[in-house]
C-alpha cells in the first residue's frame, strides 16, 4: 500500500484567492481603523466644544461683533459694555448666520430668518432667539465655554456678562 502526498505544489488561482483574501483583511483593518477614529470625540480647548480665551475685554469696542469661524460663535459687546456669546446656528433649521454689519442684524440665508444684534428674532420663521454660550471675564481677558450651549426665547439683560 503506498501513501499519497498531500502537499500538491500551489496552483494559481490559489494563490491569487489567498492575496485577495489579505488584501480584503487589511482593506476592513484599515476601514474599521480609520471609523473608529472618526467616531472619536474632538474636544480640544480653543475650538467648539470647549474654552475659547476670546481676547482682552477692552480690545472689544462697545456695540462690535466679532465672529470666531473656530469656535462657531460670535462674541457681542452690547453699547452699554456686557459680552454676549451667541451661537452661529439659526434656531429654525440650523443653518450657519452671517452678520451683517451694514443692516445691524444676524441674517440666515436658508430660509431669510433674521435676528437683531443681541440674538432676538426680527423675522421669522426662527421660532427662538439664537442660542448662548456661557461667557466669564477671567483675569480681564472673555473666556466664552463653548461646550454648554444654552437656549432662550429671547434677550434679557441678565444674559449679559460685564467686566
């Protein structure tokens, strides 16, 4: 009785499915990799979602707004010198606001909301005034906390934070 050997050398087609086969692996290694990466969360501080040192309180004139593109906000110096942080986002769909300095007034250019200086809504359809972060004078410099966003229906003075 003789015995067979088993060990036949590797044809082609073998060996191509073998290199697909890693090469399928490694494609879902570096998939799952790169996904789980991107689920991470980004809280960084300086940028949204976290501290933003806006500057020195005086380097901001009264009745000037200053946007932060970075932190998503624009920073409010009302005439009569408090700071407000007001977020970027319209309160009707979520679409970006601009300012526009020559009209006095946040505009979204989504669906024509409009919002007066301190965040009110001036014309709807936004159904609320724009959303706030909380704002602190630390060591004479604005410190706007851009992970606590805060909702409102409209302006009150106590939303104001002075130096």
């Amino acid at each position: 009785m003789s015995q067979q050997n088993n060990t036949l050398p590797m044809n082609r087609r073998d060996f191509l499915k073998m290199g697909a086969t890693a090469l399928s692996l490694l494609a879902a290694l570096e998939v799952g990799g790169a996904s789980l990466m991107f689920m991470q969360p980004r809280r960084l501080d300086g940028v949204f979602g976290g501290v933003v040192t806006a500057g020195p309180a005086d380097s901001f004139p009264p009745g000037s707004v200053t946007h932060f593109p970075d932190g998503r906000f624009y920073l409010i110096r009302a005439a009569d010198g408090g700071f407000l942080a007001v977020y970027q986002r319209c309160t009707h769909l979520g679409c970006t606001v601009n300012w526009e300095a020559d009209q006095n007034r946040f505009f979204c250019p989504c669906h024509a909301s409009a919002f007066d200086m301190l965040g009110s809504v001036a014309n709807p359809p936004a159904p609320r005034a724009l959303d706030l972060f909380p704002v602190s004078i630390t060591d004479g410099s604005v410190v706007v906390n851009t992970a606590d966003i805060q909702t409102r229906d409209e302006f009150t003075p106590a939303q104001l934070a002075y130096a």
